[in-house]
C-alpha cells in the first residue's frame, strides 16, 4: 500500500517568529522530493516540525499521514508509524553506543529482518514490541549495514557521532536509516561538508532503499547529490514556502539562474536583503532533543 505523507497550509515558527507560511506539500512511498532554497528559507524548520520537535509551534494548516492527524502525536509515535529524520547537525549522545542505541532503536520499531520497507509497527503499544532482535541478528545486520555503508566496525563501541568527524555524522545519519527502513525519510542536508567519496557513499545509502516502500525528502542546496540520486519532484522553498515545483530539470535551472531568480519570481523585492545568509542555517544543535532521543529509547 502506498502511504503518503500530507502537508496542508503548513504555518509554524519558534519563540514568537512566525517561519512556515503555509506550506503545502505532498510526498508518497515510491518518490523521491528534493527540497532546495537559500539558508533561512525554513527547511530545517519544516523537517523539525514534521518529526515533532517540541521546541516549534504550529499555528494553521494539518499535516496527516495516510489520513491519519500527525500533529497530534509525538516525535516518537511519528517515528514509530515510519517516519525518520535526518538531522542537519546530528547531535552527539556521550554515554550511548551506536551497538546500544541502535538496537533499542530497532526493538521499539520492531523492523522485520527481510521484508519490504514499508512494514510499520505491529502494535501501537511500544513495550509489547520489545525485545522481538536477538543479538546474533542485530549484529549480523549491523555489520552488514556499515559495510555498505563503508564504516569502520569499531564504530559500534564508540558513543554516538561523540568525536565523529562532520562526513562520519552523516553516514552514521544513512546507517540509522537502514537498519530502521522508514517509509518516509526527512534527510536535511545530508550532503553538506561531505566530500566526493563519501558523497557517493550517503547517495548509495539513500539509493539502497529507494522503492515502492519508500519516499524521501532530501533537503539539499546541491546539484551533486542529485545527480546521484535522482529526485522525482524539485520543489523550491523562500520565506517559509514552496514557491516553485518541478521535476528533475529545475535542478539544472536553478544553477543557472540562482535564487536570485526565485526571489523574483516569488515576487519579492527585497530579495538582495531576504537571502543573506544569516550565518546560522539551522537550529537543531540548540533546540530541546528529548524528544528526539526517546525516539530511539535506547538512550537510557
Ligand atoms: P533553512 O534550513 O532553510 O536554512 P531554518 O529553518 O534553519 O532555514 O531557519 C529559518 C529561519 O528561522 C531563519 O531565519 C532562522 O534564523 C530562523 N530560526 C530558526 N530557528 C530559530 C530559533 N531557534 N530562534 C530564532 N530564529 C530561528
Ligand atoms: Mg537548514
């Protein structure tokens, strides 16, 4: 079944500052949407709200996940029923292994070793679902996982992304990914700070688990990850909404013409100040992540 995350009029900031300004959006299992714009445009702000950040505030619109209402829910509930975020800047967890949070991780999901992505959780209740991994499978699978994803073994050991370099962070980002086979994925700037190699290592990630079982939003300001992995829609965000949609050509446009060219065709006159960068392009390292870290329950 293709299920299909909606986002209708969308409005949301934090502290008081209004940032989404109706947004609407739509992505289903079996596509590929990559989300561009210039720093400040809410990106991460949307890709925060949608996991269920506390720290944001809703002010109008729904978001509903095969009509069910996902803002009613918390971070971890929404994470339960498929839906994953990689963060922009990964948070470093001193205390928890990768070996130890990822199977907790696992256990509350209850990831079924071989089927198809698109297997959500048997039963709502987080505590009947425990304990359903034996170790010899959990490793087997991790393993198999950071091979591919080409990460040292020793990583299983170490406290999460504690130390990591920015490329290792992001990897560490896919890794989760695979072992967890959301059924839609928020990948906020995966491919920022990567360089060509490990670029086309978090590419294959993402392409591992491109199907029918899976949709993705890949939040990007780069043409390269897209040539590697090939989106299906291109949406263009300024000021707190979507203000241009394509497909994979606009890729190729925007380059050319820039946002400059957004600016304007959002009709905005002072775009000369509106894309500045304000030289913080992201709030997750300073916004509250408990919630985030009970997602996975393993941090305890
Ligand atoms: P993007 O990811 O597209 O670069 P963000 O969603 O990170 O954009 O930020 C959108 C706007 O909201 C920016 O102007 C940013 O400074 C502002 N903003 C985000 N988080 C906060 C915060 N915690 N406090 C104040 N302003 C914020
Ligand atoms: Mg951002």
């Amino acid at each position: 079944m293709k299920r299909s995350l909606n986002i209708r009029g969308l409005s949301a900031g934090i502290e008081g500052k209004r940032i989404l300004e109706g947004l609407d959006l739509e992505v289903k299992t079996g596509e590929i949407h990559a989300l561009m714009g210039p720093n400040g445009s809410g990106k991460s702000t949307l890709a925060n709200v949608l996991a269920g950040n506390p720290a944001y505030v809703v002010s109008g619109g729904s978001v509903d996940l095969d009509g069910e209402d996902f803002l009613a829910l918390s971070a971890s509930e929404r994470a339960l029923r498929g839906l994953y975020l990689a963060f922009q800047y990964p948070v470093e967890i001193p205390g928890v292994t990768v070996g130890r949070f990822l199977k907790r991780a696992l256990e509350l999901r209850q990831v079924p070793a071989d089927t198809a992505t698109d297997s959500g959780p048997r039963t709502s209740d987080p505590r009947a679902r425990e304990g359903g991994l034996s170790m010899g499978d959990y490793v087997k699978r991790l393993r198999e996982a950071m091979a591919y994803m080409e990460m040292d073994q020793a990583f299983i050991n170490r406290y999460l992304n504690q130390g990591f370099s920015g490329g290792e962070k992001k990897r560490m980002e896919i890794l989760q990914m695979l072992m967890l086979k959301p059924s839609i994925a928020i990948l906020d700037e995966v491919d920022s700070g990567l360089d060509i190699d490990a670029l086309k290592v978090v590419a294959k990630g993402v392409n591992r688990l491109r199907g029918e079982g899976f949709g993705a939003l890949l939040v990007t300001h780069y043409q390269r990850i897209l040539d590697e992995v090939a989106p299906d829609f291109v949406h263009v965000m300024y000021k707190g909404k979507i203000v241009l949609s394509g497909g994979p050509e606009l890729v190729g446009e925007l380059e050319r013409r820039g946002y400059d060219w957004v600016a304007e065709l959002a009709g905005d006159d002072n775009r000369r100040n509106a894309i500045v960068d304000d030289g913080r392009d992201g709030v997750e390292s300073g916004a509250p992540i408990g919630a985030f870290v009970t997602v996975a329950g393993g941090a305890s």
